[in-house]
C-alpha cells in the first residue's frame, strides 16, 4: 500500500514513516500541500493520502485533500490534528476520516490499512 504523509513537523514525519515502514506500508513523506500537489500531477497518486490539517503557511490539509480528490476521487483521505475539525464547517466526505494527534503509529497503520480497502 502507498502513502503519501503530509506532515510539516519534520520529526514526526520521520517517526510516523519509519514505523509505517516497519508496518509494511510505502510512505513518500513531505513537508507541504504544494510539493505533494507536484507529486499527484506528475501521476504518483497513492492509495491513501494523510494530511496534518494545519500545515504553516499555504495551503491546509483541507485545501490539499479537496484539490487530490479533485483529480484523484479513488484516494482515500486520513486528516490528522491535534485539534478536532467543526463538523459544520468541514464535514468529512467519502472515504476521508479524522485521527485526533496524539496517537500510536500503529493506529495511523490501521487507520490506513481501512481507508485503503476498496468499496
């Protein structure tokens, strides 16, 4: 299974690919929306895309996923935070779902093992 990790603090993201690693899950991790915007138009399209919501300036996690989908609609989505999004204000779609930081990178494999299972 392929992933791609969005995630702009640069040592979780090394943790949380490490041990995805470990788990047998191919992680491509970046920093940004932008540079994994690059990477999905130049056709490295990944089974499940995990974005941290707030990602510093530029775009959001929210931003990259509906940009992704746009292009992409088989992705599945996984938005991490350590704050919880307003239903009301974005309201999950198809195939994303919400993971709450912190958490054990075991439950993020889990979590990406389920959203990359096809319908």
């Amino acid at each position: 299974m392929r992933v791609l990790l969005i995630e702009d603090d640069a040592i979780l993201r090394m943790i949380l690919a490490d041990e995805l690693g470990e788990e047998g899950i191919e992680v491509n991790g970046l920093a940004n929306a932008e540079d994994a915007l690059i990477l999905l138009g130049a056709g490295q399209v990944p089974d499940v895309l995990v974005t941290d919501i707030s990602l510093g300036g530029g775009l959001s996690g929210f931003d990259l996923a509906e940009l992704a989908r746009a292009k992409h609609p088989e992705v599945a989505v996984i938005l991490i935070s350590g704050t919880a999004p307003d239903p009301a204000q974005h309201p999950l779609r198809r195939r994303e779902m919400f993971l709450a930081k912190p958490f054990l990178p075991s439950t993020l494999a889990a979590a990406i093992r389920k959203a990359g299972q096809k319908e």
